[in-house]
C-alpha cells in the first residue's frame, strides 16, 4: 500500500493517532500506534540507538519498545565509505543483505526509532528513513519523540533482552533520483536551486568545520543556513508543528515548495532537513546531498564561501 502522505495541508492530522490501521501510517507515528500495533504481523519496530546518543545494544537488551529488533545505525553498515569519502549510501546488495537479517520484508511496513534526545539523534532515524526511501520502500515511518517518548510514558510495557528476527528477502528498487552526486550539485547550483546547509551555524559562516572529515571551511556558494537544531522542539527528539517549521523556513529564506538540495557535513543532518521538507512539509522535490560537505571541500576546485574568517 502507499504510504499516506502528511500534511498535503496545514490543517492536515500531525501524527497519527491509535486505531488506525498499520498501512495508514504516515511518516511520523506516535506512541499510542506504537502500542497498538508494535507486535503485529507485517510491522517491523527498529531500535538504531548507537554511539550518537550515547546508546548501544546494551541499552537495548536492557530495555525496548516490545517486539522491536536491533541494528546500531553507526557500526552495522548502514553507511560506508566510498572513495575515502565517510558515511556515504552502501552498495544497494549490501542493503539488502543488512535489511532481511532483520526480518524485513517488501511487504513490511517499518518504524525506526533512536533514543529521542535531540535533532542529532532524530537524524538517525531520518537517515535510515531516507535510506529504506532510497530502496524504493515506502512502508516506514519514525516514531516521534524516539524510545525517550515512549519509555517516559508511565505504564508502557518495557521489554527486556533481544528479539531474534527471522531472516527476510528484500529486494531494492533504486531511486537514482534522490542521489544527487558532485556534479549534479553543482549543475543545480548554476540553474538556482535552493541549496540548504543543515550545519550548525558556525559551520555555516565557516568559524570551524567538522575534523577530519570537511577539509575547508565555509559553505556552498548561496546557501542557505537552516540548522538541524530548529526542527525539533527545544533541540529534543520531537518534531516541531508544521506552522512552527513554516516559520523557521521563512526566517531562513527557505521556500517549502520547489527544488532543494539538503547538506551538511556526511549526510546526517541533510536527512533530518531533507525529512521536514520533503515528508512534514510535502515538498517532493527536496533532495539529500549524500556526500555533503565532506565530498566537496575534498575537491579543491569546486567553490566554497567563508563568511567568518577567524583568527
């Protein structure tokens, strides 16, 4: 089934509520759809928490969400490096393999969680959404607020140890289209596509720059500086309502419609921008530069603005 799109309009429902069917999810569910429907056949619930936020599979043998299986978003191939270039979109055979080791189906409908502290670990969840996206899998969705809204609920039932998902088939359907490479970045740049650096601020004017990763400092030329850190409410794991990310977008001269290319350092921010605008937002032709930052300013030749030159 297709996955119901949110928000066509601001009056739209903002995350789907309990008794509603699983194949009615959009692409933020709440924790009382994660209660009705966690152990139903054909969900798969997966817990990424990893080193990001702090977590590892320790946490989750100690406590998740019931019926939920495991994968660390920073250690079980979820990105690789490409051409020494880190975080990049593995092969699609290499997801495949990772994906059924997890029980996952075409036929299965996913919802991902991380541990729901702030923007950085969201876009944890983000980037395997956009990742399952990429593959040409539309049945997923990420759990609002991550394993912190559900496990801050009083009387929501903890589960303890580990779920062993029987091996799946799944197969990819590529979406070249929602890669853009180096040299289609930089053709978007000459025809004025709306370039948004998902980067904190001091990142954006080029006061710092991630080590060793980004080898020069600034931004693209033309960017615009939306930062992870406004899409979620008060930096938790909580995305902010549609009218408040409106107004973010407009404050940062961000349009909501039209052509836009997300960036960042890896990738990993850019998802989290690129869900908002793209799955909150409704804005279909929003994209994620996978190699960002670190792919560009690799490329002495590819131009770069500093906007702050610290001493």
């Amino acid at each position: 089934m297709k996955n119901v799109s949110v928000l066509t309009a601001l009056t739209a429902v903002w995350i789907l509520g309990s008794g509603v069917a699983w194949a009615d999810a959009t692409p933020l569910v709440n924790t009382q759809w994660i209660k009705a429907n966690a152990c139903q056949p054909g969900v798969v619930i997966l817990d990424i928490r990893n080193q990001l936020d702090g977590h590892s599979k320790i946490d989750y043998l100690r406590g998740h969400i019931p019926c939920a299986v495991y994968s660390d978003y920073m250690k079980d191939g979820w990105r690789t490096k490409v051409n020494n270039i880190p975080g990049m979109l593995p092969p699609a055979k290499d997801l495949e393999k990772l994906i059924g080791s997890l029980g996952i189906s075409n036929n299965d409908h996913v919802v991902i969680y991380s541990a729901g502290l702030n923007g950085l670990d969201m876009g944890s969840a983000t980037r395997v959404y956009w990742t399952f996206k990429v593959l040409g899998h539309d049945n997923v969705s990420i759990l609002d607020g991550g394993y912190a809204a559900y496990a801050d609920e009083k009387g929501n039932k903890i589960e303890t140890g580990a779920n062993t998902p029987k091996p799946a088939s799944f197969t990819a359907q590529l979406r070249k289209d929602m890669i853009p490479g180096e040299a289609d970045v930089a053709q978007a740049m000459k025809e004025g596509v709306v370039m948004v650096d998902n980067r904190p601020n001091d990142q954006f004017l080029g006061v710092n720059r991630s080590v060793p990763a980004v080898k020069r400092n600034g931004t693209l030329p033309g960017a615009k500086n939306l930062p992870e850190s406004w899409l979620t409410d008060n930096n938790t794991g909580s995305f902010r309502s549609p009218a408040e990310l409106k107004a973010l977008y407009k404050e940062a001269g961000v349009p909501v419609t039209g052509k836009e290319i997300n960036f960042c350092n890896t990738g990993h921010w850019a998802s989290l921008g690129w869900f908002v605008s793209s799955e909150l937002l409704g804005n279909k032709s929003a994209k994620v530069y996978d190699g960002s930052m670190s792919q560009w300013s690799a490329n002495a030749s590819l131009p770069m603005v500093q906007k702050v030159k610290a001493e």
